[in-house]
C-alpha cells in the first residue's frame, strides 16, 4: 500500500512537471516600499479601467485602509465599487456575490485590498465576471479557459503569497474542504508590496501570516519539483523571514521590518505555485477547515513536526535551509544543522507567541483529520515530498497537537 502512495505520488508530480513545461507562468508588476499603493492606483487609471470593484473585508474599511486607497483611485479618475462581504477563508456564496456586484455595477477590473482571503476571493470574482464561466467550473486544475477582468493586489498580509501565485483556496462550506483552482490565468497583473497598509495587522495575525510565509518557503525548497529560480526565492524568503519576523510582531510600525517580510511573502509565493506545498499544508487545510482555525497559525501548528519526521530523510536539504536562516554553523554535519532547523523553528514561534497545541483539536477528531490529509496529500494533489508519511506516522503527529 506504501509503495502504490509513493508511486502514485511520483507520478502526480512528473505530470505537474510536464504540464508546467507546458504553460507560461507570467510574473505581476510589483511596486513596494511605503507609498506604493498609489503608484499602483496611477498604473491602473494608466491601464484605461473605468470602473474598479475593490474586494476587502469590513474590517480594512473600518480600519480606513480602503478609504485611503479609494480616495487615490478617485483622484486618478477612476469609479469605485466597493465589495467587502470577505470573511476569512472565503466560501462559494461570497465570491458568487462578489461576482453579482461586480456585474451589477458594470465594473472592468479588480482590485483586491486584504490578507489572502480578500486576494483569493478577488481573483475568482475577476475570472468569472469577465467571462462565462462559474467559480465551480474552473476548479482543479488548468481549468480557466478565459482570463477574465484583470486583477491588481494590495496584500495587507505578509503570509499567502496569493499576490504571487496561480492559486484560489475558496472554502465549500458545505463539505467543511477548501477547494483549490490553480490556473496561470489566476496570477495578478500588478501588485503594490505597501508596508505602511500593514503597520496596523495585530501581532496574534502577524505572527501566524508570517509562520504561512515560512512554511511555503521551507516546503518549496524541500520539494521534489524544486529548480534553481524557485531554490533562490525560497531560501531568499526564509532568510528574510527569520531576520524581520519577530521584529514586525513585536514592533508593528517598523516600516522595514514589514517591507522585508511582505517582499520574502511574495517570494515564498513565487516559488511554492511552481513547486506545490507538502504535508505542513495537507495537514493545515485539515485542521483549518475541521476546527476553524486561522490558517497560518494552522500551518505554524505543524511545521516542527513535519521537519523532525524529514530529519533522517532529507537532512542536507534541510542543512541548506537551515543556512539560510543563519542557523547553525558550516562545521556542523548535515543531520546536527537540521536537527539546529527544528529548535530554531520552534524557538521562533515561542518568540512570537504561537502555541504549541490546537485547543479546538477533540480525539474524535483525528481519524477525520488525517484521512483527509493524506488523500490531500497523496491522492488529490501528490505532493512532492522529500519523504512519505505512513498512516500510523501521521495519525502520532496530529495526537501530539492535541491540548495536554
Ligand atoms: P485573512 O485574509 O483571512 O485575514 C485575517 C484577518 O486579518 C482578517 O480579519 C482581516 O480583516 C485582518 N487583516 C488583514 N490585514 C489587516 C491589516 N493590515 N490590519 C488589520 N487587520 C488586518 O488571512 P490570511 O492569512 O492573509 O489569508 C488566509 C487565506 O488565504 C486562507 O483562506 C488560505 O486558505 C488562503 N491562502 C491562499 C493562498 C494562495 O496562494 N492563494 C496561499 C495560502 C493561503
């Protein structure tokens, strides 16, 4: 049974390798540093739109982040339409009204202001609006067939990356699973990387967004589907990550702390939609769509975990990594510098408040939870692991999150 997952996961990731040839991933325009929301509002009065359909929350509006931003696109001349019915991990009947609005409103582009719930939502709202699909057709993947209205970010978060990748992760409230559509069109046109908008996020939502940031970068680079480009941006992020992280929690308004962990999010974007995640998220989904939680703090939950299991398998990739982060040292063998990854994982979350064990988490809930994960993890995506996790092996580690 082992050796079928493995084999079928292989082979999963060679057809991801042969249908990535295949496509051509474009990259957005990136503005960043403090201010760049409004190079981004200039760019799209540029870009001819008439009418703009801002997709956020009702938090950012009270929040004045979207006034601001609004206010700009005015001043270019362009007409707004604001839709902030985005909750966090947005479902079906948020981004099928979304799309009614934008609709009702003859809009001609849109423009996410938000964390990746904002972002995802946006990107399915653009997609389907500018042409005759509906946001149930096109998931899985590759199956968009128009490109839709274009779509600009403004990322509030340092975490999904979502301004970066191909990926729409929209909750079907239903069956308790997020649903994921991974389509080139899905990549932004242009984003603003704006560090002021991001001085307000709370440090509880700084610290998890950041530990989601981190886990893309680390499972990017431990991937089987890693090249040498997504390689430079996945230890480029997971340096960045672990030299401004607990600064950017810990002092909200540090504009440079906040420009670097927006610029290694981008980046741990860019590199994970090409490489695929791995058992840190099948896992996270899970737990996030099961007991409701935020899902960066998800990912932190699990992360320790799933390196300490890849340890005996994967421990030069993991030496790498743990270079990047400026952990451990160049004397020590392999297996003591992914054993050195670990404790500073661990001892970062300690520093920025993330706990150890996920109160909402009930034993019955185990069962559930892992199988899902692995028919995630094995079955439905194949995702490139460094090392393949038995049954028994997963169900130990999800019971060790379980409240003490
Ligand atoms: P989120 O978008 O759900 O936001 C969390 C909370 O933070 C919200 O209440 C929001 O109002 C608040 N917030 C956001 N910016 C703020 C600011 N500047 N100041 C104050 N409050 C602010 O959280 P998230 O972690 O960014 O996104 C999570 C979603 O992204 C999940 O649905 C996840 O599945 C998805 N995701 C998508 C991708 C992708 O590639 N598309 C990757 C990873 C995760």
């Amino acid at each position: 049974m082992h050796f079928l997952t493995v084999l079928y996961s292989r082979a999963m990731g060679l057809l991801s390798r042969i249908m990535l040839k295949f496509i051509s991933l474009s990259s957005p325009l990136i503005y960043s540093g403090a201010g760049s929301y409004a190079t981004l509002c200039s760019a799209i009065a540029r870009f001819g739109h008439k009418k703009v359909l801002v997709v956020t929350d009702k938090m950012l509006v009270e929040l004045g982040l979207v006034g601001q931003v609004v206010a700009e696109l005015e001043k270019q001349g362009i007409q707004t339409e604001i839709y902030d019915a985005v909750l966090p991990d947005p479902d079906f009947s948020q981004v099928e009204n979304g799309i009614k609005h934008c609709l009702q409103h003859s809009c001609d582009a849109v423009l996410a202001i938000g964390g990746g719930s904002s972002l995802d939502a946006a990107k399915v709202i653009a997609i389907c609006s500018g042409s005759d699909q509906a946001p149930r057709d096109i998931l899985g993947y590759f199956s968009v067939s128009s490109r839709g209205f274009p779509i600009y970010c403004i990322p509030t978060t340092a975490g999904t990356g979502s301004e970066a990748t191909m990926v729409s992760v929209i909750t079907d409230a239903e069956a308790r699973t997020k649903c994921f559509i991974v389509d080139p069109k899905l990549v932004p046109n242009a984003v603003a990387l704006d560090p002021s908008l991001m001085t307000g996020l709370p440090p509880a939502i700084t610290a998890a967004t950041g530990m989601d940031a981190l886990t893309h970068a680390i499972e990017s680079s431990l991937s089987r589907e890693a090249s040498d480009d997504t390689q430079t941006k996945a230890l480029t992020a997971v340096g960045m990550i672990f030299g401004n992280l607990e600064t950017a929690v810990k002092d909200g308004s540090n504009l440079e702390a906040r420009e670097a962990m927006a610029v290694a999010s981008f980046y741990a974007g860019a590199a994970f939609t090409i490489t695929n995640v791995g058992y840190v998220h099948g896992l996270a989904h899970q737990l996030g769509a099961i007991c409701h939680l935020p899902h960066g703090l998800a990912n932190a939950l699990f992360l320790p975990h799933i390196l300490e299991f890849y340890i005996d398998k994967a421990a030069p990739q993991m030496a790498r990594i743990a270079k990047a982060a400026g952990v451990g040292s160049d004397s020590d063998s392999d297996a003591q510098r992914a054993r050195a990854l670990v404790d500073a994982v661990r001892q970062l979350e300690a520093n920025i408040g993330i706990p150890q064990y996920a109160d909402a988490l009930k034993p019955e809930m185990v069962e559930e939870l892992v199988d899902r994960a692995l028919h995630e993890s094995h079955g439905l995506y194949g995702y490139p692991v460094p090392k393949y996790m038995r049954r028994a092996e997963c169900e130990e580690i999800v019971r060790r999150l379980l409240p003490a």
